[in-house]
C-alpha cells in the first residue's frame, strides 16, 4: 500500500538550557579526559581548569564534544517517544496527550473538511472538483497508529481515515497544529480524485521559478499539500483570533520560531540522525517549505515577520 504523509517537521518543545549544557558537560568532561594521560598526582589534578579546552586538537575536541552530546540525546525527549510506539502505557502521562491530540483531532475534522474544500474550490476556480470534495467528506475516522514514527499519513484504500503516530500525536493538542495537518492530509486524499495534477505540477513550476525550490515526482504533492495546509490555517486563524498575532501563529506552524524554538529542532534532528533514524527524503526541509510558500502566496510572505525572531531564510 501506498501512503502519503505529513512529517512532523514542524514542532519541538523548547529544551532550556541546551547549550549550556553541553558547554557544562564539557567544562566537567575535559579534566577527567585529561588526566587519562597525565601523571597521577592530587596536584595536577586540582591544577585542572576549563581553559584545558584551548589545548585540545580540533580532532579531539570534535570527538569530546560527540561524546558529550551523545549523552545529552540519550536524556531527550526522543527516548520516551520511541517507547511510546511500543507501548504507550509504558508512560501514562505521555499517553494522556496522545489521547488529547487524537481528540483533537477528531473534534476539528468536521471544520477541516468545511476550509480544505474552500481552500481547494479558491485554488481551483476554473476547475470544480465534486469528486474531490466527495472523497473530502467522506473522511471520517483519526487512527492511532504504532507502526508509525513522527508522520502522519492517508493509505491508498483507507482513504477515510487519517493514521497518526504516537509521538506526532502530542503535538496536536494545539489546534493550529491539528488544522494544518489536517488540511495537509485531506489535500492528499483530494489529490487521489486525479484532477488535481494540473494543479500540483502549477506550483512545483512557480516554485522552481520564483524560489528556486526544485521538487521531485515524490515531493510535489506534498508541496501541494502544505500550500493548501497552509491556507486552511489562514482561514482557520481568520476565524479563530486569539492574543497571539497571526503572524506568529502562522510562523509557528511551519516550524520557523523563534531562535530558541529553532535550535530545540534543529537539536532533536541531530539526535534522530544519531541515533540512526532515517533522514526524511520524502518532503520537502523546513526552509524549503518556508520559501515555497512564501513565493506561491504573498499573503503568507507578510504574514512571516521580518524581524530577527522569525525570517524567511534562504
């Protein structure tokens, strides 16, 4: 079977004091190291100070510092989720949110059809899409799926119903998250009506021109599916004010926070690609996305601020 997914690219809860941790683990890690090839003596030993870093090799720093961020990934949140595709009850309170965000879900999926199919109707005004807005509609169910990791997808045959994994589905207890993914994946069951080809290949072309994003055979569907992801979230916010500002809302989405927020992902992708877990080829990175978007849609370009908390990169 076939699945078409959305990867949760997109959210990481903040880690504080992330580089002060590993400036501290190193502060503590380098005398010890140290003394393996030094004399036994107490006196050397209390002569030791963090400046012994400026003495190291570029090449035994770069070890070091590995060794040490490999102990700080093992105390992520990471671990807890891969125990959760095991067996969620393993962590009661992890399993709450899980139960929340599925919730969630299910609690927005009847607007999520309503604003997809507006989104898709705005997108596809020369074209109507009854078959597409069927498949839409018939979108009923929010599964939980084990055999998951950090995705949610459709399965060709299964097209009413949304399969999410465990560890994704803590993030969707907001509902800025849930209606993004959600319009993000019921695009796609839309996409399996067939007459939306025309409008993928349309903006895999615009991209390529005006952000130089190249999308390949795999990729420009979910580009599709984010873009009209992201006018679902536009109406949705449209509708839904809060205190927050809609830029920041939006921004927050799509995985570009503030700088904090940012290097809290940027800290869980390097501990997945440490501990082995396959780098996602299938969608589009992060800046990609960003810049993609920003191109197809100059409403959601000035939605992005332009401040130094949340640019557009390139």
């Amino acid at each position: 079977m076939v699945g078409f997914s959305l990867r949760d690219s997109r959210s990481a809860a903040v880690l504080p004091g992330l580089l002060i941790g590993i400036v501290l683990g190193l502060w503590l890690t380098v005398p010890r190291a140290t003394l393996k090839s030094a004399p036994e003596h107490p006196d050397v030993a209390n002569e030791m100070s963090p400046p012994e870093l400026e003495k190291l090799s570029p090449a035994e720093f770069g070890k070091l510092t590995l060794k040490e961020m490999a102990r700080l990934c093992a105390r992520t949140n990471r671990g807890k989720y891969s125990s959760l595709q095991e067996n969620p009850s393993h962590n009661p309170e992890l399993g709450q949110q899980i139960q929340l965000g599925l919730d969630n879900l299910r609690r927005l999926l009847p607007l999520a059809r309503i604003l997809t199919v507006a989104s898709l109707r705005e997108a596809q005004a020369e074209q109507r899409l009854i078959r597409e807005e069927h498949l839409i509609n018939r979108v009923k169910g929010i599964v939980l799926d084990p055999q998951l990791e950090n995705t949610a997808e459709i399965v060709e045959g299964k097209l009413s119903e949304i399969r999410v994994s465990p560890d994704y589905a803590l993030h969707l207890t907001a509902d800025d998250e849930a209606i993004f993914l959600l319009g993000h994946e019921l695009t796609h069951v839309a996409a399996r009506g067939g007459r939306l080809k025309h409008f993928v290949e349309n903006l895999r072309q615009t991209t390529r021109q005006n952000a130089g994003v190249n999308t390949d055979e795999e990729q420009k569907e979910d580009l599709a599916c984010d873009f009209i992801g992201a006018q679902v979230l536009k109406r949705f916010i449209a509708q839904y004010p809060t205190d927050k500002p809609a830029s920041l809302r939006l921004a927050r989405v799509i995985g570009y926070g503030s700088p904090s927020e940012r290097l809290a992902q940027a800290w869980l992708n390097f501990c997945d690609s440490y501990a082995g877990i396959p780098a996602d080829s299938e969608h589009l990175s992060q800046a990609q996305t960003i810049n993609a978007l920003a191109a197809l849609d100059p409403d959601f370009k000035a939605l992005i601020p332009s401040d130094s908390d949340v640019t557009i990169c390139r």
